[in-house]
C-alpha cells in the first residue's frame, strides 16, 4: 500500500507524473494526521528537544532526545 499525503514535494508535476505510471492512487487529503500516526509527537519532540540547553546538536543528541519521549 502506497500512501500520498499531496504534500507540495509529491504534488510536483514530475513525481505526479512518475506515480500515475507506477501505481494507482487514492484521493487522500494534503497533512492528515490520521495518514501519519507519528505525526501528533513531532510537537512533544520539539517542545522536549528544543527545551534542552546542550552544545551538541548531532544525531547521537536527536537519539537520545526521541528515545526519552
């Protein structure tokens, strides 16, 4: 199951083009939350990321940051 979510990079005229020829869609509204169950903790990950006063900004900090949640 392929899902697309009409965000603008996959509304382009090109990736348009691309999927019409590779599979078949359904109409799906553009940001629906229901389509990205993760998408309600980007918020709680940002408040919680941004809310730490650390030097490093690396991956090894993003990690650490999401496994905390």
């Amino acid at each position: 199951i392929f899902q697309q979510d009409n965000v603008h990079p996959h509304t382009a005229t090109v990736s348009q083009e691309h999927s019409l020829h590779q599979v078949a869609a359904l109409p799906r509204p553009a940001r629906s939350p229901d389509l990205s169950p993760i998408q309600h903790l980007w918020s709680s990950w940002d408040s919680t990321y941004e809310c730490r006063a650390t030097g490093s900004t690396g991956p090894a900090v993003a990690t650490g940051s999401i496994q905390n949640l």
